[in-house]
C-alpha cells in the first residue's frame, strides 16, 4: 500500500506542475520542461482523479491477478472473490507464499542453465576481447554471480588454446579486461602497435600487483605484464618513444620477484649496455609501480614521500608529484643488477655472484651522473650501508663480463598452470555462493573442483578428505542435482580415464557433444575410490565405497547421462579389481 500512496503522490505532484505549466530542469537554470504541451488540462485533469482506491484497482487488476494465473488452481480461485480488504490480503499472501516456494527453484534452473549457454557460447565461437566485454557486462546485468563463474571459464578456456597453441595477442587482452575488469576495448586493440600503449597496459597491471596481497590472480597479472612488456620491446616504435630502457628495467623488475633472477640480469644487461640515455630522463621508473623488491626500496619510497610532504608542508606549497618517488632508469638498473647478482651464492646463475668490480661499476657510474633524484642518493647511500661499497674515489675497475642477452619468450605453460589454479578458485567461490542461494532446494557440493585440481596435482589425501565428505554430503541428496557439462574447458581437469570416456562417447555419437554431463556426486565417488587405490586404503573402506556407488546407481538409468552411468561402471570395476587382486 506505500507503492500505491507514494505513487498517488507523484501523480497529484505532475498535475500540478502542469496546471501552473512548469517543470524545472534540473541542471539548466530558466528552463521550463513544460512550456509547450497540448491537452495539458485533460491530462492533469486526469492525474488528479486518481485515488489510493482506483490506482490499487488498476494494479491488482493488470499486475497481481495477472501473476495468480500462473499460480495452481486453489491459489488462482482466491481471486475470484476479493470484495474486501481481508479477502484481498488473503488472496496476495497465497501469492507471495507460493512464489517464494517456487522461486529457488526456477533460479537454479535459469543458473544452472545461463552457465551450459556460457560454455557453449565460448566452444561455439572463438573468445575475443569484444566478445569478453560484451559478456561480461551483460553477465553482470543479469546476476553479480554469473561474473563470477564467467571470470573463472575465461580462464580455462585460455589454459585450454595455450595447450596446444601460442598465446596469441586476442587472448593477452582477454585475461587484461577480465583481470582488470576493464572495458576499454579499443585501448586494448591500439595497443598492440604502440609500445607507448603496451607499456602502460603493463604500468596498470603492475600497480594493481604492487597495492595487493600476492594471490594466485596477482600472478597471472605479473606474467601478463611481462608479455605486455615483451611486446612494447618489439614494437617498431620502441626505440624512437626513448622506452626502452625502461621497459626493460621493469621487466628485470618482475623476474627478480618471481626468482628469475638471471633472466632479470639479463634485461639489467640492455640498459647497462646501452649507449644512449639522452632521452631516458622523461621516461623514470615509478614507485607505485614497484612490488616489494626489498627493505632498502621500501624505506627509500617512504622516506622521499615523507620528505616530499615536510618540504610541501615547511614552504605551504601546493602538493606537485613530479619526480617523487621515482627512479632514474640507468642507476636503478644498476642497483637492481647488483640485488640480482647477490643472490649467487643461493642460486645458480651462469655468470659469478657478486663482486667487487660490480660495486665499483655502480659506484662509478653513481659518482659521474649528472641528474640524480633523491630517491636514487638514498638507494645509494643504503646499499653503501649494507654492503660497504668502496671509497667513491677509488680508480680499479674491472673488467666488466657480462653473459649473452637473449629473448626470454612468456612462459606458457607456467601461466596456464596459474590459470587453472585461479579458475578452480573462483569456481569455489561460485559453488559457495550457489550454496547460499540455492541450499534450500538442492544440496551443493562446495569443493568438487577443489578436490579435482588436489588429484591432478597428486595431493591425494586432501583430494581424498574432500571427495569423501562431498560423496557423504551428496549421497542422501533426493532432490535436483548440480551437473557438469564436460566442454573441453573442463576436460582439461580430467584424468585420462574419464578423459578417454568422453572420447569413446563422442566417438560412437558425435552429436551429442552437449550431453556429455556428469554429476558431483559420479565425479566424488570415482575421487574417492581413485584416491584410495592410490593410497593403498583397506579393503573394508573400499567395500564401503562400493555400497555408495551401487546406491548412486539405484535410479533409473538416464539416456542422456551416458557419462555418469559409465564413470560409476568403470569406478566400481576399478574396486573390484584391486579387492580380487589383493584377495
């Protein structure tokens, strides 16, 4: 009854604005939304006949009994007789009941089924950045939770292509827009020739990298940043934008933190040896772009920030950022090939650890620099503090050696490994909001690709302690259950056993590729009895398996779930012989 009176309200508000024939526009001053509408006088004249009686009439009649007559009979009958108020109440209560019964269930329907549309868009068609942000922000529209299983296929469908191909340039600015969230698809598509645009791709990735905890998301974004810098290296504009230098000090930047650290050497090599750096003062490297390197980086961006702000402060200056937290690009490749070189000792790198001669190189090209920032003076004097470089004067420099630079190509497989990781995280985080919206009609197994991904890594106990709580929690289950749809997307983390089910499935009916579909109940009981063969488990804990496998396969058998009806036949066969062979 508030929707009705607030809605009565409004009505007599617009008829009187438009008997005095004035609206105000909102954001223009002296304009008048109504100075020229025919039949005005009717139309008010309409608005103000309504009543709180006549409006909750006409929304009762086109509205609420129009909802009724999808209600069963005894529930659509109440309105057959409303003549009064606690006839009426009663009859929309009946209403609301029945669609709060009902409405979970047509919801997991509509999920369930948005998410089958989802894979069979993506192996239907080939996924691109268009695509990606078209799906995205029409996903979001529909359910905030569907961003969330999309975000998760994206990524396997990127493991998926990087199996078998090279990663191209479409699918480097797919993970960027899913990772960023971003939508900017023409920036996206203009970066691919401008190393300008490829490098700052790799700035916005890496200053999300350098402002959050590391997480298995955070990683796939520093590999993607490190294509993105491989790619500005090979624009034919790279050398003529003065980047070079810079792309590379940032690329040393990132393989020092993931431990690449003669891979990092290597690109300190570049700028080291570079004989030009006229042009390298207007492209300095940012601090807020920087991961957590070491102590000495840190205390240096926080020192200078903390000066930046007392000499504001002291001369009530208005803030100016220029040249505050940043790095010359030449010294800072310096300090970050000496950091690099420190590590020898732990780690095997093709050229010596640390020596004197690099101290005295870094020393010397310190002491004839002519533009030095505050930020480098503290790295400096640091580093002197921590190492005890030698006198500033000191004339014995040796030799310097340096290893054969060569292109360090993005490492593929690592990354589809990180993909994969992530994508069976954010699948569990969809099983758990799936849970807590759809608990009360069906019983959902939380962790079932938590447990998948154990077994493909041989963490069989924990696959083990996970599968068997999901079979326990599935088995009683009498209600709908959640299926998955075998696209090659989650194929990838199968074992060959299943994986070669499907192939004998597709093999004898290849148009029934969208009917291969397996339950999370089939998937945990064949987990459970794989981890469990593994494990060398007793023959009373395999013969309890049995039990729950020949109760998973009590209902009638189901034509189209010709997957699940052989898993279960093959996981049984696969106890059985274990049993017999250790009898």
């Amino acid at each position: 009854m508030n929707v009705v009176r607030f809605s009565v309200q409004l009505l007599h508000t617009l008829a009187v604005w438009l008997n005095d024939a004035h609206c105000q526009h909102y954001f223009i001053n002296h304009c008048n939304l109504f100075a020229h509408i025919d039949n005005w006088q009717m139309i008010a004249s309409r608005l103000t006949s309504v009543t709180k009686a006549s409006l909750a009439e006409w929304f009762i009649g086109n509205y609420i009994s129009k909802c009724a007559q999808l209600c069963p009979g005894h529930v659509s009958r109440l309105f057959t007789d409303i003549s009064d108020t606690s006839k009426l109440q009663h009859a929309i209560s009946a209403v609301s009941s029945w669609r709060s019964k009902i409405w979970p269930n047509h919801s997991l329907i509509f999920m369930t089924g948005t998410q089958f549309l989802i894979q069979n868009y993506l192996y239907s068609r080939s996924l691109n950045v268009e695509i990606c942000s078209w799906l995205k922000r029409l996903l979001a529209k529909l359910d905030e939770r569907l961003s969330v299983y999309f975000t998760a296929i994206t990524f396997l469908h990127v493991a998926y292509k990087t199996a078998t191909h090279p990663l191209t340039e479409e699918l480097f600015d797919v993970l960027f827009i899913t990772c960023l969230q971003s939508s900017d698809v023409r920036r996206c598509l203009n970066a691919r020739h401008s190393s300008v645009l490829s490098l700052s791709q790799a700035a916005k990735l890496m200053k999300v990298v350098a402002n959050n905890s590391r997480s298995t998301v955070q990683l796939i974004e520093i590999e993607l940043s490190k294509a993105y810098l491989h790619r500005a290296l090979r624009c034919k504009d790279s050398d003529s934008d003065s980047i070079y230098c810079l792309t590379n000090v940032y690329l040393a930047v990132l393989y020092c933190i993931t431990g690449q650290y003669q891979t990092a050497i290597d690109h300190c090599t570049l700028v080291m040896r570079s004989q030009d750096h006229s042009q390298c003062s207007s492209h300095v490297v940012q601090g807020e772009l920087l991961p957590k390197i070491d102590d000495n980086v840190d205390s240096v961006l926080g020192l200078t920030t903390f000066y930046h702000y007392v000499r504001t402060a002291a001369f009530n200056q208005q803030q100016q950022q220029h040249h505050v937290s940043v790095f010359t690009t030449e010294l800072f490749a310096h300090y970050l090939h000496i950091k690099c070189l420190s590590v020898g000792n732990s780690h095997q790198l093709k050229q010596p650890s640390l020596s004197a001669g690099d101290i005295q190189r870094y020393q010397k090209y310190f002491c004839g620099f002519k533009e030095i920032f505050i930020t480098n003076i503290l790295t400096y004097v640091l580093e002197y503090n921590t190492r005890c470089l030698p006198d500033c004067k000191s004339n014995v420099i040796s030799k310097h050696q340096t290893t054969a630079v060569r292109s360090h190509p993005l490492d593929t497989s690592e990354l589809r490994e990180l993909l994969q990781q992530s994508a069976v995280e954010y699948l569990t985080s969809f099983r758990h909001l799936e849970e807590r919206e759809f608990g009360s009609v069906a019983v959902i197994a939380t962790t079932d690709f938590e447990a998948l991904y154990a077994y493909k890594r041989g963490e069989y106990q924990r696959c083990l302690r996970l599968s068997m709580h999901n079979a326990y929690t599935l088995i009683s289950q009498t209600s709908c259950k959640l299926l998955i749809c075998m696209r090659p997307e989650f194929i990838q983390l199968m074992d060959e056993d299943i994986v070669s089910l499907i192939g004998l499935i597709l093999l004898v009916h290849p148009s029934k590729s969208h009917h291969v579909i397996i339950s999370q109940l089939s998937l945990s009981l064949y987990l459970v009895t794989q981890c469990q063969l593994k494990l060398h488990h007793s023959l009373s804990s395999l013969a309890q398996t049995l039990d729950y496998i020949e109760l998973a396969r009590r209902g009638p058998p189901d034509v189209v779930h010709t997957l699940e009806q052989l898993l279960l036949k093959l996981t049984e066969r696969k106890a059985l012989l274990y049993i017999s062979g250790r009898i």
